[in-house]
C-alpha cells in the first residue's frame, strides 16, 4: 500500500470499540439539576435513576455509586469480606471485578470459563469450593460475571452457591438489558453491580449501581457511599465511610441513558447479527452467541474467535489491519490469573480463557455505528481474511 492511500484511509473518521451514545434526552435532566441548584451527590435525578433501574432489572431497590468497582467494593463490605477471607470470582474479566477483594485484605479464587458463554464453569466453582473448605478457608462471595453481555449459567451457579450458602454477588456491569430465562441480569444475585463506565452499554460518563431485593442491604450501600455518617445532629462516625455516591447531575445523564436502554439493546444486537450474517460461514471464525432460547444477550460488544491454523491470520494481525484503517478492536479480557499481580492466587483452571484470550477479538459494537461504518469494518475484515 503507498503512502497515499494509507493517509486517505486515516482521514476516514476513527471508529470506535463502543463509544458514549447520547440520546439527547439527558440535557434535560442537567438543566433541572442546575436550575434547582442539585448539583450534590443527592437529589431528584438520583432518586429517579435509581427507581427507573431497579424497575427495568426487576429488583426492589438500586443505589447509585460512582463506579461499578466502587458498588463490587461495597457488595464486599456488606457481605462480610475481611483480611483473609476469601471470594470467589470468574477469571475471565475486567480486573475492576477483583480489585475491590484486593483492597479488603481478601484474596480472589480465579475459577475459568465453560466454552458456551465463556462465563464461569459451574463444575470447576464446585471444585474451587469443596477444595477452599478442606483447606479450612472463609468463603465469603461467588462473582459471576456476565461478559460481553453474554448471561452466565445462572441457574447451575445460584444452585451451587446455596448448596454451600454462600452469597452470590453477580456482576451485571457489561450485562444491562441482558435476560436469562426472561430474568434480566442483575436480579441474579444477593447482591449485583452494573457500570455506566464511557464505553458500557448506557453511560454517565462515569459511575455504577448496588442492586438487591433486601432494602437493608441498599440503605446500607447508601450510608457507606456517603461517609458512613450516624444519625446524629453533629457529625459523629462508628465506621469507615466511603465517599462513592453518584452525583445528581449525573444521574441526569442516566435518565435520559434509560429512556433509550431498549434500542440501544436493539441497536448492539443488530451490529452483532450483522457481523455474524457475513463471517459466521468462514472456516475458522466463531463468534460468542446465545447457547439457545434461554439466554438473551445485549451483545455489549461482538466477539470473535480466528483460528490461526484455519483463516491463516490472526487476531493481532486483524487488529493491527483495522488500525491502520483507523478502526479500534481490542483483545478480549486477560484472565485474572495470568495478570502479574494476582499471580500469587490460587486459580482453578480447564485453559479454556487462554484459548480465549489467545484467539479472541472484541469487534466495534456501538450503538451509535451507522451501516456504512459497519460495512467499513467488514470490507477491511473480509479483505485481510481473503489475502490468506
Ligand atoms: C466495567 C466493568 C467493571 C467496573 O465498572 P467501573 O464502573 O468501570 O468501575 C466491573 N466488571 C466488569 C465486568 C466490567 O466490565
């Protein structure tokens, strides 16, 4: 390719992994804010994200936090997690799952991905349990993680994680809008977070949600979140407080993110379907897809598999093509217990989120993609995997 053509093709607007997508309905919500001068970490447009995101998840109460990690930090804390203890978590993730039973003093037990959701594997969790009890460890919480959108075997996981009563806190922060057998994701757990993170499926730019049906727990979320200050006149403290809750301006944004979770629901699942109707029959391409009827994902983003052997290319040497057509595609997540510093964890493992991680790539999936940015991809898709 001459130099030319390349510089052509870089002043092509950059496409993005998955970007913010405004519906222009949150201005609204901003300017009542700064009309009514609620512009604090409480207020109106707090209270009202809250109600419309417990309805929409069909759970009885959501707190508003500042981030996603901040709500799995404070599940923690509910829960019990101290020094020592131990929490369980899915390997394949964004390390905002663990980190927070980091800060507690806690350590993560990494349990790998089955091959149909690429979530959990119930069978490897029960061994992970039965061998964490022999060895006389404090099992304080299971997070399964809901990736790419994709639902985890809920039903195998929750049956298990009674059989030893321990608390399951499900990480729905990729997931919203999301259903296992027509249950939305995030009314799994005792306790689930989602993220409104700049690239998650709606966005406040920044910030997160603490979900459960026990009001004690989200009443609790809310005190820790605002400085764990007790009911007294003066300012008096029994606790470590935390400074985590969500501003009213932008739980602004939120609202006017919720009025449109539906087709943006509709929008990520149409980029998938559109990928898979022109890549699905090439040899050596597999895509993350619903196992069958009972799971309904939101395709946050679109995921792949490329075979080496098969396409005679790579993930890394698709990536590096979009780039230099000045499209953004990323590796999928880097299992937790490959990360240099939870090298020390102990992990229970099949090698399924190696392979994964291997041979994976996480395609542009945002909401906001037109049809000539999406058949941009696939012409620059289509004609590294032909050059074989
Ligand atoms: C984004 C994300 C988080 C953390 O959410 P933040 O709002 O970015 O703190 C946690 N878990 C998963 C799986 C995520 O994708």
């Amino acid at each position: 390719m001459t130099d030319k053509e390349l510089k052509t093709e870089k002043s092509d607007k950059r496409i993005y992994l998955s970007s913010p997508h405004m519906s222009g309905g949150e201005i609204k919500y901003i300017e009542e804010a700064f009309e009514q001068n609620w512009i604090a970490p409480l207020g109106p447009n707090v209270d009202e994200f809250e109600k419309t995101v417990a309805a929409y998840c069909g759970v009885k109460d959501a707190a508003a936090l500042s981030s996603g990690t901040a709500a799995i930090h404070l599940a923690l804390i509910i829960l019990g997690v101290k020094p020592g203890d131990e929490v369980i978590a899915s390997s394949f993730t964004f390390s905002g799952t663990v980190n927070p039973v980091a800060y507690l003093g806690a350590t993560p037990v990494f349990v790998d991905s089955e091959e149909e959701t690429w979530n959990m594997d119930p069978n490897l969790l029960e061994k992970a349990i039965k061998e964490r009890i022999r060895k006389g460890k404090q099992v304080k919480a299971i997070i399964p993680v809901h990736l790419y959108g994709m639902p985890a075997k809920m039903e195998e996981i929750l049956s298990i994680a009674g059989k030893y009563d321990i608390p399951v806190v499900e990480d729905a922060a990729e997931a919203l809008g999301s259903r296992f057998l027509e249950k939305p994701a995030g009314s799994f757990g005792r306790i689930a977070v989602l993220s409104f993170n700049g690239n998650k499926i709606l966005s406040t730019s920044g910030g997160g949600m603490l979900l459960s049906d026990e009001r004690e727990i989200t009443e609790r979320a809310r005190f820790l979140a605002t400085q764990a200050r007790d009911r007294a006149s003066w300012y008096q403290h029994s606790q470590i407080g935390y400074n985590y809750r969500m501003s009213n301006i932008l739980a602004g944004v939120g609202r006017g993110q919720m009025e449109v979770i539906d087709e943006r629901v509709r929008q990520r699942r149409e980029n998938h379907f559109y990928y898979r109707e022109q890549l699905e029959q090439v040899d050596g391409i597999t895509f993350l897809k619903e196992p069958n009827d009972a799971y309904f994902s939101n395709h946050w983003l679109t995921t792949i598999l490329i075979d080496p052997e098969k396409t005679g290319t790579s993930n890394r040497l698709l990536m590096e093509e979009m780039e230099r057509h000045n499209i953004e595609a990323r590796y999928l997540w880097n299992p937790m217990h490959l990360q240099p510093v939870f090298s020390h964890s102990p992990a229970y493992l099949n090698g399924t989120s190696e392979r994964l991680f291997q041979q994976g790539l996480c395609l542009p999936s945002g909401s906001n993609m037109t049809d000539s940015d999406r058949a941009r991809v696939m012409d620059v898709l289509q004609r590294t995997l032909n050059k074989r």
